[in-house]
C-alpha cells in the first residue's frame, strides 16, 4: 500500500505545478476538496459512518482533518506557486528522517541496526542532493519564499502522522478520518474564498483547459481519496520511522517527470543523490527470513 502511496504522490507534484498554470492555489484547493467531499459522502452513505463516542477523540479528529487539509496542503501548494518542483523534491526528502526521529523519541518505536543503516545512508544521499545545488548553482537560485512554506509543510505532515497513529491506537476508522479531512478542507476553503473574494465565475470556470480539471481530478481522486486511505490503513500496522521510509521513493517519480514534462533541469547531483537514497530504503525495508525449524 505505501508503494502505491508513493507512486501516485511522486506524480503530484509535479501535476500540482502544472495546474497552479490554470488555478490560484485557493480555487484549486476548494475545487479539488469539493471532489472530494462528493465521494466522500458518497462512500459514507455506502459503508455508514464510523464517529467514536468519546468528545476528545471526535476534537482530534476535527483537529487533525484541519492540520491534515488547510494548514498542511496551503504550506504545500502556494509553496510550489513559488518554487520548483525539483526544489520541493529536495525539502520534502527530509521528512521521513524528521519522521523516524519522531517515532524513536516521542512514540518509542524501536529501529533496528539494520534500519538504522539504511538511514543513514539515505541520509547521506538526502544531504547530497539538498546541498548540491548550492554549491553548483548558489544561494541565489533557490527561491527561498516558497521553499519555506515548502518546509512548513513538512513539519505539519510530521505533526499530522503524529496525530493520525494515536487515533489509530484508539481504532478511528481510517475511512472516516481521512474522509472527515477532506470535508473539514472543503468547508474551511469555501469560507476563506467567499470571504477573501477570490471566486471566479461559471464562464471563466469552464473556460479553463480540460487538462487542468484533470489535474484537480487526480489530486482529489488518487492523491487524495485513495491515497490518504491507503496510507492511513498502512500506518495501523507499522510502525512511523518505517512507512515515513518510503518518501524517498516520491523524488524517483516526480524528478524525472519534472524534467520530461514541465521542462526543468536536472544535474547528476540529484541522479547520483537518488541512487543513493534507493539504497537505502532497500537496506532499511530488507526483513531477515524466519525459517520454520
């Protein structure tokens, strides 16, 4: 499940730039949780709807749907109005090590030395490919407004994972937690776009390209509906520093379809930075076989 996850959110990315070129962030994010809430409801009407009694875990969970939605995906998608897809790749590789370091000292979730190995060296391929384009390009490439909210990002998805394994330790549906997100998302961009004046009219919305409604539709769809729930369902049964591995495998998707798509340049540091991290993701997620005696 986490492979699939990291498959169809290495491909977001740079979907996401190339159809901020059709929607301000505001309208692209109401409109895609929009999609969602519609399924969403749908998918509620179909397999009911699972809410805990307990007042305190239904405040989390509206909480979490917040952080998940608004604060995490705004840092997220008018970061990237701003920055490069190769740019957001870079920042985003720190994540599971933020993650893991997370998981080791807040949850006291146990790392073995194989692990810990293929960390590292993850790692190292992270800092080379974070550090390389300053040394080749200079600090004035990097467009460092965006990067930040880049960052801001990250530090929110890390808050988000936090949350979501301890309403899993207290059996919140997956379904419903990452259904109820995409609600609270779609309520909370409709009032700041009513509110802020940011609408558009029913001309100018259907006069925008074709290709870049599909674009809302495979952020609502695949990255959101089906992917949110795949990683949800996956972070029951294994631990944080383990499934926050997997990132690494997003940059390997979407580096090459932001130089093959949308044109941007890429130099060996990023190649030779990401064979690296394939490496270790490999060392880390590499089981020793039982055998029956």
């Amino acid at each position: 499940m986490l492979l699939v996850v990291a498959i169809i959110w290495g491909i977001a990315p740079p979907v996401i730039k190339y159809t901020l070129q059709g929607f301000s962030p505001e309208i692209f994010l109401t409109y895609r949780f929009g999609i969602s809430t519609i399924l969403a409801i749908i998918i509620f009407s179909i397999g009911g709807f699972h809410i805990p009694r307990d007042f305190r875990t239904i405040v989390t969970i509206v909480i979490y749907g917040f952080i998940n939605s608004v604060v995490a995906l705004s840092f997220l998608f008018f970061g990237m109005e701003n920055t490069t897809v190769l740019e957001t790749g870079l920042i985003t590789l720190s994540s599971p090590l933020i993650i893991s370091a997370a998981g080791v000292y807040l949850l006291h979730e146990h790392v073995t030395k194989r692990e810990k190995i293929g960390m590292t060296i993850a790692m190292l391929g992270t800092a080379l490919t974070i550090f390389g384009p300053l040394v080749t390009n200079g600090h004035g490439t990097l467009k460092f407004s965006g990067n930040i909210m880049v960052f801001g990002y990250v530090i929110t998805t890390l808050v988000t994972t936090l949350m979501m394994k301890s309403l899993l330790k207290k059996n919140v549906n997956p379904i419903t937690m990452t259904n109820l997100s995409f609600i609270i998302g779609f309520i909370s961009f409709l009032i700041f776009v009513f509110f802020k004046g940011h609408q558009i009219s029913v001309n100018e919305f259907l006069n925008i390209k074709p290709i870049y409604h599909l674009g809302v539709l495979y952020m609502a769809v695949l990255s959101g509906t089906l992917a949110f729930y795949l990683n949800t369902k996956a972070q029951k049964t294994i631990e944080i520093g383990e499934a926050s591995v997997f990132t690494y495998l997003d940059p390997i998707v979407s580096l090459p379809l932001a130089v093959l798509w949308l044109g941007e340049k890429v130099t060996p540091i990023y190649i030779i930075g990401g064979i690296i991290i394939i490496i270790g993701v490999v060392i880390a997620e590499i089981k020793k076989r039982r055998y029956n005696t």
